[in-house]
C-alpha cells in the first residue's frame, strides 16, 4: 500500500512540476507574438516559425508526461472510483 501512495504522490509532483513548465511555455509563446525578433546581422527575418515548433514540442511532450501519470495501470484516473469502465 506504501508503494501505491509513493506512486501517486511522484505523479501528482509530477503533473504539477509538468504543469509549471507548460504554463511558462505558453507565456513565452505569447510574448513572441508581441515582439520581432531581430537577428545578429540586423535583418527583420522573424525566426518565429522554429521559435513555434520549439514551444509546440515542449508543450506536447510534458503533456504526454501529464497523460502518462493518468493513464494506464497505475494512473491516477485507474485509482478514482468516480469513474466507471461502462
């Protein structure tokens, strides 16, 4: 039972640290959008769309962490007895 709680609690630190992190993610995709960014030989060129896929993949690949903690087996959504398999 000791074992059941210690994966629970790393899942919830997990899903809130996962949370933190895509929260930043989306506040720095914000401020891209409000500012151009100039590169170091003065050209306007916007290096936006790297910029965006970069933040896209930060954002889904803790966001896979966050489903892995709730899915499966020993998922948190498994433990809830609210939900039901019908």
């Amino acid at each position: 039972m000791e074992l059941r709680n210690n994966i629970r609690q790393t899942q919830l630190n997990l899903i809130n640290e996962c949370t933190k992190i895509i929260k930043i993610a989306i506040s720095i995709d914000d401020e891209r959008r409000e500012t151009d960014i100039k590169l170091k030989d003065g050209n306007e060129q916007l290096i936006d769309p790297l910029l965006k896929a970069h933040i896209c993949k930060i954002k889904a690949d803790y966001l896979r962490i966050v489903y892995e903690c709730l899915d499966g087996i020993n998922g948190l959504l498994s433990q809830d007895d609210r939900i039901s398999d019908d």
